[in-house]
C-alpha cells in the first residue's frame, strides 16, 4: 500500500511543479496561443495523483496487490502516463518556443496511450479476480442492522 501512495504523492509534486513550469514558461515568452503544457498539470493530477489514490482504496477494500497481476498493471499503467506527459511536455514546451516538434512525438505519445489502456485493462481483470462473482450464504441470510432512532428534532 505504501508503494501506491508514494506513487500518488510524486505524481501530485510532479503536477504542482508541471503547473507550475506552464506558467512561468508562457509568461517569459509572452505566450497566449495553445499549447500541451496548459494540460498537462490535469492530466498528471487527475490520471496519476487522483488515479492512485483511487487504487490504494481499492487495495484497501480487495488487496489487489496480493496477485502477480497489479504488479503488471503498476509498472505497464506508470509507463504509459510517463511517456504519455513526457512527450507532451516537450511538445508544448516547443509550442511556446514558436518551433515544431517531429512526428515521433505523436508516435510516442500513441504508445502512452497504449500503454495506458493496456494498464487500465490489467486493473479491471486484476480487480474482477478480487472481488467475489456470488455473495456468501452468510451475507445473504444476515438481517440488516437495526437504525438507530434518531433524537435530533427539528
């Protein structure tokens, strides 16, 4: 568990710091056009930090990590947004700078996507081999607990 929080803690200072850099760089350059950079704070934020803390809940609720299978995940899943926010990175950053990247960008870019999806799947059949396809005779035969009576009147 310790390992995918630490995970989510780099991907929040590397989103802070990605924001950061998108801000000062077009502001030195005096840019207002478009560019990668405005969005690759979100996508570290929100498909790294928010993503993992998603998963340790998860680990917490199922102990995914207790198959070979999330180690697969893990690895194929951070490769993928790695290559994914290290090719935007450059190709905003070329943007702002007023120069074009090459069309290896795209391809590189395609393939951390890939790896993305690919990790994405490995999660969803690690997840389904955790959770139990039928409930236990004992949680479908237990009565619901009783409500407590409520005292805040109104």
């Amino acid at each position: 568990m310790r390992k995918i929080l630490d995970t989510a803690h780099i991907y929040m200072i590397v989103g802070l710091v990605s924001g950061l850099y998108y801000r000062d760089i077009t502001k030195a350059e005096d840019f207002t056009g478009d560019t990668r950079l405005a969005v690759v704070h979100t996508h570290v934020l929100a498909l790294g930090m928010m993503f993992f803390l998603i998963v340790l809940a998860l680990e917490k609720l199922f102990a995914l990590t207790a198959l070979p299978l999330f180690r697969w995940f893990f690895w194929t899943y951070n490769a993928g947004l790695m290559l994914t926010v290290g090719t935007m990175t450059p190709h905003g950053t070329l943007t702002v700078l007023g120069r074009s990247s090459g069309a290896a960008t795209a391809g590189v870019a395609g393939l951390g996507h890939i790896l993305l999806t690919v990790g994405l799947v490995l999660l969803f059949i690690t997840l389904g081999k955790r959770i139990p396809a039928t409930r236990t005779a004992d949680a479908t035969t237990a009565a619901p607990a009783p409500v407590a009576a409520s005292t805040d009147e109104r």
